[in-house]
C-alpha cells in the first residue's frame, strides 16, 4: 500500500505538469500527422494497412521515437526528487511509513505511467486514423511497436530519476538530463572512435558492445516481439548487413544467444534496472 500511495500521489504531481501536456499535444499531432500522410494514398485499399504501418514507423522514426519519447522520459522524472528535495517536501514523505525503496519505485512506476499516457496519446489516435484510411489494422505488429516504444521510454525515465537523485538543485537536474540525452544518443560514435583507433575490442564482442545502443535495442526488441508471426531471421541488427547481403545464411548460422534479436530485452532490462539501482543506492545515503 505505501508503494501504492507514492504512484497514486506522484502520478496526481506530474500530471499537472504544462511541459508534459504540450509534448502529448506534440505526440498526438506528429503521430495523427505522419499517420495521415502514410495512408492517405491506400485509401480503399485492401492488405495495405502494413505498409501503412512501415510508412509510419518511418516516418515518425526520427521525430517521436528518436526525440519525443526520450524527451517525455526525462521531463516527467528529471526533477522527481530534487523537486521535493528542494521543497523540503521529501523530508514529510519519508515521515509517513514509507522507506527511500519505496520512494524510488512509487516514483519510478508513477512516472512510468505518465510516460505511457503521453505515449498513447499519440497512438491510439494514429491507429484510430490509420483504421478509417485503410479499413483495417495490423494489430498485433501495432501493439507491438506501441509496447517497445513505452518500454524504450521507461529506460529514459529511470536515468532521469537517478540524475534527480543525484543531484542537489533542479538546474543541475536540467543539465544532467541534457547531458545524459546527448551521451546515451552519442556515446556510440565516441566508442567507435576510440575503438577504431586502438583496435581494442573485434568480432562477436564489439557486436555485443554495439548492442547496447539504445535504438539497435529498440530495433531489435520489435524485431523479437514481430519474429512471433512473421520470419525474421533471430539476429541482432548491428549484424544487419548480413540480412540484406544473404537472409538464407543468416538463418542458417547459428547466431550466438548474446545476438540473438530476443535478448535485447535481457538488455533493456538491464538499461532500466542498473540506473534505478545507481540512483537508489545514492538516495539511500544522501542527507535530506
């Protein structure tokens, strides 16, 4: 019940919030947008709801997936407890039967939560657009798609409530959610860089390294999750060029379980779980 509460109350504060409602209202129009563009040619037309689908994955790819989501991630926990910290807020929390574990995780859910009304916010409409251009509705590929994009904003939403509680003022807040977009976005080309230079990591172990890039998880979760109902050879994308130069021999080589498409959600697990422990670890110690 003490987890309950801290959602329940957290979920009531960050709902308030200007900022959020103006990036649902982006969400919504960019995805009703994009979603209109893509399937106003098909209109009438049977079987091509699925290439609707592509048409909107592509096209909303950069804006809402690459940008938005990330961004709704960090605005809705950026500032979740150096907030009450500064308020003094925190401080009257803790005094009511709830221990700083529980804090975390009713923040880190209720948080989650806006996360995923924003999100909805702007699919649900699309699906409801993309339905009457194209009388139908590949649903399970949508819902696929929808479920990856909550679950890649949710690793957005644990780092930003770990820099919040590593940090003492919300302007520091702000500028180590800045930092952290342009690392988590840049720290592959970094890697690269270095990595080419010094020859220090090749073969299935840089593939494995390169895994760890946030959209190859993204990518590869919603190949695992369409691999259900469709064939998809069961390897990663950072192995992608040997999709396109021989599907047969991708499917016949027996891909390593650590690049196997299925294991990005091992990944994404371990995306949301290593900053929300980092984050818990430094809240448990600090002075409030």
């Amino acid at each position: 019940m003490s987890v309950t509460a801290i959602v329940r109350k957290d979920f009531r504060d960050g709902i308030r919030s200007r900022l959020l409602w103006a990036l649902m209202a982006l969400f919504l129009l960019s995805m009703g947008g994009f979603t209109y563009v893509a399937t106003r040619g098909f209109q009438g037309q049977s079987g091509d709801s699925g290439v609707a689908l592509f048409g909107l994955l592509g096209l909303s790819v950069v804006l809402a997936i690459v940008f938005l989501v990330p961004l709704t991630g960090l605005v809705v926990s950026i500032k979740s407890i150096v907030r009450e910290r500064e308020l003094g807020s925190i401080r009257i929390l803790l005094s009511l039967p709830h221990t700083r574990q529980e804090v975390i995780i009713g923040k880190f859910i209720g948080r989650a939560g806006l996360l995923t009304a924003a999100i909805l916010a702007g699919f649900v409409p699309a699906a409801i657009i993309m339905f009457a251009q194209t009388g139908e509705l590949p649903f399970f590929e949508y819902v696929a798609l929808v479920f990856v994009t909550i679950c890649f904003g949710v690793v957005f939403v644990a780092i930003g409530l770990s820099v919040s509680a590593f940090t003492s003022t919300e302007t520091r807040a702000t500028i180590g959610g800045v930092g952290a977009f342009f690392l988590l976005y840049f720290w592959q080309g970094l890697f690269g860089y270095v990595n080419g230079r010094l020859e220090l990591f090749s073969g299935d172990l840089l593939l494995f390294i390169q895994r760890f890039d946030l959209f190859v998880v993204f990518l590869d979760s919603l190949m695992a999750l369409l691999s259900l109902q469709h064939d998809i050879p069961n390897t990663s994308f950072v192995g992608g060029q040997l999709i396109v130069e021989n599907p047969e021999a991708v499917d016949a080589v027996s891909q390593p379980f650590y690049l196997q498409h299925w294991f990005a959600f091992v990944i994404l697990a371990l995306w949301i779980a290593v900053p929300l422990a980092i984050g818990y670890a430094r809240f448990e110690k600090i002075d409030l």
